[in-house]
C-alpha cells in the first residue's frame, strides 16, 4: 500500500518515512503545504498523514482543498491539544487525529484501523494463556512453558515473547518492537533489539528441534510453526 506523510518536521517525517516502510509500506515525503496538496491531488494513495501545521498551506485548507476531489482517508497529527481543534480537523474531512507526540505503535494502529475498518480485529486481550506449537504461555502467572519445560525470561524477555505470540505470524520490525516492549523510539545506530532476539532464540529455540523465532531479513521478526 502506498502512503503519503505530510510533515515538515524532517527528523520525524524520515522517522515516520523508515518504520512505515518497514511495515511494507510505499511512502512519499512532501515538507510543505504546496507540495502535499500537489502529491495527494495527482496520484492515488491509501491514506495520507498529514500535520496540521504547515508552511505555504497549512493542513486544514489542504484537507478542505483535497476533499472537493478525492476521498482518500486521512489521518492529521498535531501539536495542538484543545478539544476544538481536533474538532475543526475532523469537521473539514479528517478520518482521524493523533496529537503530538506520538508512539509510533499507535500511529501504526491507526493506520490499520483506518485502512482495514470494515475488518474486525480478534479479541485476544481477554485470554489468560497463549499457545504456538508446543509453546504456551500463561499471562496470570508469567510463565512460558515449551514441550513441558519451563523457560526462564527476564520481565523484557517474556515481553518480547508475549508481543511476538500474539501477533504470530505477522512480521514485526524493529521500530515497532522497540516502542510495543521498550517504550522507546528505535535507533538504527544500536543493536539492542537484535541483542534482545538473540537472546530469547538462546533460550525459545536452541534447546529445541523446531525453531519458532525466525528472521525476515531487512524487515524484521516473525513468530510461526514452519513446517520443515
């Protein structure tokens, strides 16, 4: 899918620009009003996030421009907090407002919602246990269990666990890791959630015949059975 992010902050919109693209998304950059306008009235995109604040236009008369020909849903994000505001952006065609600033990981949700609305998520947060294979996890006690020995985590560790069980099957990057787990934005420059990976593999996956942690390179981490 291909989306376009509005932003004129350059710092965050190549933030935002790396941890999309990651989750498999085709992104283009514009810093300014003029040039957002132009991008989103010219091509055709899934969704587009746009500040509110820009220079040349800013993002309410580009929303109200872009609404008297195209539909594409749009998500705003703003430094501004009062309530009127958020109600003037969803008043001039926002699907959706983020306030400034922002976890990643919600943006990402957002996105989701917005892209996939008419497709309900699963319910999972109500469950006491989690299980892959021969992997279980109990949540009330904090326990993980495979082929009937226990694995002992660290709080991190059974974290990193837990997040990957509950989206198994769908590729988690780095970014996104980082923020679900660690509560941090992802530095490209450090190592610290491949260190973390390894050191879950040592104890969720050598010990074993079947690994369940795999690597999807240049894209990040996946928890699955794999038939061999």
């Amino acid at each position: 899918m291909k989306l376009l992010v509005v932003e004129d902050e350059l710092k965050l919109a190549e933030y935002l620009r790396k941890g999309l693209s990651e989750e498999g998304f085709v992104v283009d950059l514009a810093a300014n009003g003029v040039d957002g306008l132009h991008l989103a009235s010219e091509f055709d995109y899934d969704l587009i996030v746009l500040d509110g604040m820009l220079p040349g236009i800013d993002g309410l008369t580009l929303l109200t421009a872009l609404r008297q020909s195209k539909q594409t849903p749009v998500l705003m994000l703003t430094a501004r907090v009062r309530v009127e505001d958020r109600v003037r952006g969803l008043q001039s065609g926002a699907d959706d407002y983020l306030v400034k600033p922002f976890a990643f990981s919600e943006l990402l949700a957002r996105i989701h919602v917005l892209l996939r609305r008419a497709r309900p998520f699963p319910l999972t947060d109500s469950a006491t246990s989690l299980r892959v294979a021969d992997l279980e996890i109990d949540l009330v006690r904090r326990k993980a269990v495979r082929a009937g020995r226990s694995l002992e985590l660290t709080a991190q560790e059974f974290g990193l666990l837990t997040l990957l069980v509950r989206r198994q099957g769908e590729v988690l990057s780095r970014t996104e890791i980082a923020e679900q787990v660690w509560n941090i934005n992802f530095d490209c420059g450090t190592n610290v959630i491949d260190v973390a990976i390894r050191r879950l593999r040592m104890k969720l996956d050598i010990p074993f015949e079947h690994p369940l942690l795999h690597t999807v390179r240049g894209m990040g981490y996946v928890l699955e059975a794999r038939v061999e």
